[in-house]
C-alpha cells in the first residue's frame, strides 16, 4: 500500500469524508488534491472531524504540564510532535514534507550568505521567525533536555507551514495567530491567491468549493491575502501569478531622505513600508514620501491633510518613482548576478531566490512602463 492510500484509509477509519476529489502527486511539487469529477461552486469536497485533528485537546498532559504556560500553541504543538513516539499517526507522518523538503525550499534553513540576498520584507520576516523559534526552543530545550534542536525544528516547521485556524473555549490565552490545528487530508491542499472555503464548527472542519472544477484540475485553498516575500518565508515557495504580490521600496528611497524628512513621517506616521504592486503606482504612503521630495512644504502638508488630491502634482511624482525605480533595477540585476555566482548552498535555494528577485523584476519594468505611457 502506498503512503497516500494508507493515509486515505486511515482518515476514511477516523471519519474523514472526500467528496469528489483526491490527493495526488503533483509533478516537481509535491502532493496535491485535484478533483476526480466536476465539481460545482458550494459542493462541500471534504469534512474533518474535530476527533480526527492533532490540537490543543490532544496533546497528551505529560507534554503540557512539563512545559510553562507561557509557551505558544505553536511550541506546544511542535514539541508534541517530536516527542510522539507512537504508532498512532504513522500513515499522516508518511506524506508530511520531510527535512530535506524544508532545507531546498524554506529560508530559515539556506545559509546566511543567501539569506542576506532575500528582499526586505522576506528579511525582515526571517527576522521575526528567528526570534520566535529561538525562544519556543529554549523553552521546550529547558523542559525536556534530550530533545534534538533538529528534530524541534523539524516538527516546528510542521505546525507553521501545516496548520488550519481553530479556535476552542480552552484556547483563549492564546492570541488570534496562536489558535492552531493539523488537520489530515486538508493539509494536502495546496495554496493559490482565491480557493476553498474553510470553516469549522465544534464538530468538524468542512471544505467547500468556491467555484466550478472539471475534473483532473487543482484544486486549492487560500492561506490569506499573502505577497510572494511572506510566502517564501513562512511556507518555502512563491507563486507565478499572485494579486496579492507586492515590492517593497524602502530600501531605494530611505537613503535618499535626511534627519529632518524622516522626523516629519515619521511623526506623520509615513516612515517606511513604500509598497508597490501590480495596479497602482504605489501605494498611498508611497505617494506621501515622493511628494515630500519633490513639493513644496505647503503642498505636502495638503497632500498628507486630505485637502489636496495630488493631481497636479502627479506628473512630478510619476518622474520621481521611474527614477528611484530605475535604480532599484540596478540593485536587483547586480544581485541576480551575485546568486548566481554564489558557490553557497544547494541549487535549488539559489533558483527559488533568483526566482523570486525575478518576479520583482518584472514588477518594477512594468510599472516603468505603465508610468512612462
């Protein structure tokens, strides 16, 4: 019996119901689930019951009372994984992504020469994930002191890039972000920028469509309204069309403001975070930083108060991004030029960097041409 079939006969014993479609293997990326028939907007495709999930409720008291309640759920969960020394979720482990999965894929894991290339906003949130591990892993290391940083890690991975929100009356302590579930089968379904509905009841988990599917097509959910810099970082890919993509300018236009134009929006709550994407012309704290730099003092402040809607002074502003865009072109081309001659770390983290400086390329070249029009 292969890995997917005795994970379905598994499920199938703990309730799980499949309407319509099926996990498959999805060539050079891993496992997926397609629909085996059509399938029409509202069909409920998949229920899960509550029984069948790995959760707050399931893991077993010798595990949570070693640990301090000051532990995410996240942390609860990851250690529960790695210490699970039972049968009882053989079949589910077998499809799970294995650690050589996470180390081509997710950044956390590539070595700090690659890391230091990834855009800001994928950094900036490597940063973050660092800082939350490191201290999920003292906690747990403290508490059970032959626990493998690696295996932690592992399982840690697991719960961030596997879990489903769920939210019960003993997970109030735990913030909105905390309230976390594995989920079998429902995990095997993969991420695009619209999908299935996911909604829960204190019963089970259930999965809706929410468009028409022919058979043999993909079938997916969405993770939320996620640019390709998150999701590389939290999940290990990025996706080749995605609405909710965006570029980050901050680090082509900050350099460029002094003391006193960084005290001004700052205290005007505009400092940083200049995004572009692929409709607009960045975004409004965008426009707010450019018109600081090319307007007079006066016609900022009516811009930023509302009582200016910018457009005499778009032409000016237009310029201005094409400029910093061009040079933005420059820093991205040289660091293409550096992962690829980089002799660091494995071929597939290098082509999944270079893809995503890609994608941001394009961005940028098409935004440049929208605005020189």
């Amino acid at each position: 019996m292969g890995a997917l079939q005795g994970l379905l006969c598994w499920a199938k014993e703990k309730g799980v119901e499949l309407n319509g479609i099926n996990p498959q293997r999805m060539p050079g990326r891993g496992l997926g689930v397609v629909a085996i028939r059509r399938l029409k907007a509202g069909d409920v495709i998949l229920t899960v019951p509550t029984e069948a999930l790995r959760s707050l409720d399931t893991i077993p008291k010798s595990i949570s009372r070693k640990l301090p309640r000051n532990i995410s759920l996240h942390g609860l969960l990851a250690a529960n994984l790695t210490l699970d020394n039972t049968t009882k979720f053989t079949f589910w482990n077998a499809v799970l992504p294995t650690w050589a999965d996470f180390e081509a894929s997710t950044p956390f894991m590539w070595p700090r020469e690659l890391q230091d290339l990834l855009p800001k906003p994928a950094k900036d949130l490597l940063m973050k994930q660092q800082i939350k591990f490191q201290r999920e892993w003292g906690i747990a290391a403290e508490s059970f002191i032959d626990m493998r940083r690696e295996e932690y890690l592992y399982s840690w991975f697991i719960v961030n890039t596997r879990t489903f929100y769920y939210e019960t009356p003993k997970m109030e302590k735990f913030p909105h972000n905390d309230k976390l579930a594995l989920l079998p089968v429902a995990d095997l379904l993969n991420h695009a920028d619209s999908g299935c509905q996911v909604s829960f009841s204190p019963e089970s988990f259930t999965i809706t469509a929410d468009r028409a599917y022919s058979a043999g097509e993909e079938v997916h959910i969405c993770y939320g309204g996620h640019s390709n810099d998150f999701l590389l970082t939290e999940y290990g890919f990025v996706l080749a069309k995605n609405r909710w993509d965006e570029v980050c300018l901050d680090d082509v236009i900050l350099p460029d403001l002094n003391m006193t134009q960084k005290a001004e929006l700052e205290e005007r709550g505009f400092l940083g975070k200049y995004m572009l994407d692929d409709e607009t012309a960045g975004c409004h704290r965008t426009q707010v930083v450019l018109r600081l730099l090319c307007c007079t003092p006066r016609k900022w402040r009516s811009f930023v108060d509302a009582a200016d809607d910018g457009e005499a002074s778009q032409g000016e502003v237009d310029a201005l991004l094409v400029q910093f865009l061009d040079r933005f072109l420059e820093t991205i081309r040289t660091t293409l030029g550096d992962i690829r001659t980089l002799n660091i770390g494995k071929d597939t983290q290098r082509k999944l960097l270079a893809q995503r400086w890609k994608q941001i390329e394009t961005m940028i070249m098409q935004t440049i041409k929208r605005l020189k029009i």
